[in-house]
C-alpha cells in the first residue's frame, strides 16, 4: 500500500470505526493530505520511506511558515495517530511516529464577560424577543441556552426537540467522540426556551419548503439552525460589549464555566458540564480566574 492509499484508509477508518468528530477528521485529512504532499515532493511514495526522519522535515518546513505552536502540536497528534494505525494494522513494523515531540503552546487565556456584560446581552436579547419575531425568540433561547448550559455551537445546532426536558429543566448533549451527558437548563433559559417552542418555532417550521425536522432550533427558512447562523448571532452582540479577543459562541461557553467557579462551583463538576474528558482542559478556567483577581487587585489596592 502506498502513503495517499493508507491515508485514505486511516480517514475512511476514523470517519466510519472511532465516532470522531467531523471537525476532528477534517483537520486529520488537511494535515495528511499536506504531508503527503510533502512526502511526494521529497520522493517519498511508499509507506517505508515515511520515516521520522521525514516526518521531521515536514514539521520543520511548517516552523518555517510561522504556524502556531497549537497547530504544529496538532500536526504531531496527527501523525501518531496515524502511524498508530499503520502499526496495528502491520502495515510497518512500528509507529514512526512514536518519537515525535510537539513543540510547547503558549496558552492564551480565553475571552470571558464580566457579569455585567454578559446580563446586558441577555437583556437586549429578552428585549428583542418582546416583540414576538420566532427569530427574535430563537435568537434569545439559543443566547440563554449557550450561557445557561455552556453548549459548544456543534452541540446547539445538534439538538432535537426531544434533547430537552423541560420538566427536569436538563439537555441531553451529544458531545466530541459522541459522548453523551446531560446538563441541567437555568430558570431563564428555559422560560426563553419554552417561549420559543410555543410561539418561535411553529412559526419557522411554517416556512419550511419540504417536511419539518427534529431540531430543536429552526433557521429563518425552517431548516435546522446553521453554526455559521450562531456565529454572526453572537459577533454581533460580542461587538457592542468592551473588551478584545474572540467573539464566537465558544465565549459563551468560557464565561459560563468561568462564572460557575467564581461562583464556587467546584472544578470536577463544571469538567462534568463542559464534556471534558481531561480535567486539564477544564483547569484554564482558574486561571482566568486568578488572572481577574489579580488585575483586580492591581486596580483597588493602594500597595498593589
């Protein structure tokens, strides 16, 4: 087998055997199609010419482009997942990329609302609804919902009607490697999410030009809710707030679980809400944390 063969096979085998992410194989495919690429150009077709050696090469041309440390780090994950596979299925004698070593990523720490901010947006959102637009009704239960359950955009736009209870105020969330948790639904987010239901969603569906889907959250024409649609949806409301950084969906999430341990919440619990499988990922969330008390104390104490 060759190495665009077995990269097909490993996509096909990733896609199809392991429930990974679409997200996660798209980035796998972009950075095996990128090395074999490279691989090609160095004169290398076979899979016993893809050595470390090579693999080496091809990370250091991507240095040389002055790509992120993270995405260099991805590209490593990337290979050993790969050479893995080879290896288990004996298609080379070992994992040539077990000795790869990821360069060290500076983290960033996220963007988080102060509560202010975040009260405003939900206000301006409620305020919109008021008039009863099913879009101004959707647009208000999915700013709720993001904030209130700290969903990831994939995780919003996923939803089916029957992922929410409203009785036991829960959504059960199909999350990253298809695992499934349920997170409890805040008193405001879920009045929004009623509200919309009864009188936003019905409306929406009315649109819809061929039969009306399970999702829980409707676009203007009636289909299900795009991320692209979230997306705007939130820039525009991040814009109108003071403060730099990202202003996607994922800032929701982050300011949720930073709240939630401002608030005293502990740190396995929001790891539990959040849908991380490593309490690691969870823990930037102190350091944001940290980092606020610490500006504010800068700013308040005389001998700061």
């Amino acid at each position: 087998m060759d190495l665009t063969a077995a990269i097909e096979a490993f996509i096909a085998a990733v896609r199809l055997e392991y429930g990974y992410s679409e997200h996660t194989v798209r980035a796998y495919a972009r950075d095996l199609h990128d090395f074999a690429e490279f691989a090609e150009q160095a004169g290398a077709r076979t899979l016993p010419e893809c050595d470390l050696e090579l693999m080496r090469g091809w990370l250091w041309q991507r240095q040389q482009r002055g790509l992120a440390a993270s995405t260099l780090s991805r590209n490593v994950a990337t290979l050993k997942s790969f050479g893995s596979w080879l290896e288990q299925r004996r298609l080379v004698p070992g994992n040539p990329a077990s000795r790869l070593r990821a360069p060290k990523a500076q983290r960033d720490l996220p963007r988080v609302l102060a509560d202010e901010q975040m009260k405003r947006v939900l206000e301006r959102a409620a305020r919109r609804a008021e008039s009863g637009d099913p879009d101004q009704l959707r647009d208000h239960a999915v700013l709720e919902l993001l904030y209130a359950s700290a969903l990831r955009v994939s995780e919003l736009c996923s939803l089916d009607l029957d992922s929410i209870d409203r009785r036991e105020r829960t959504v059960r969330v199909l999350g990253k490697g298809n695992k499934e948790r349920v997170v409890p639904l805040g008193g405001p987010a879920a009045a929004a999410v009623t509200v919309y239901l009864e009188s936003g969603r019905p409306a929406l569906s009315a649109r819809s030009a061929g039969s009306v889907e399970a999702a829980l959250f409707l676009g203007s024409r009636g289909a299900r809710l795009g991320s692209n649609a979230v997306y705007r949806l939130v820039a525009r409301e991040l814009e109108r707030e003071p403060g730099g950084g990202p202003r996607g969906p994922h800032t929701l999430r982050h300011t949720a679980a930073t709240h939630l341990l401002n608030g005293g919440a502990d740190l396995r619990v929001v790891q539990e809400l959040l849908g991380h499988s490593s309490l690691a990922s969870t823990q930037v969330y102190t350091h944001v944390s940290t980092e606020r008390l610490a500006e504010s104390y800068r700013q308040a104490h005389p001998r700061a």
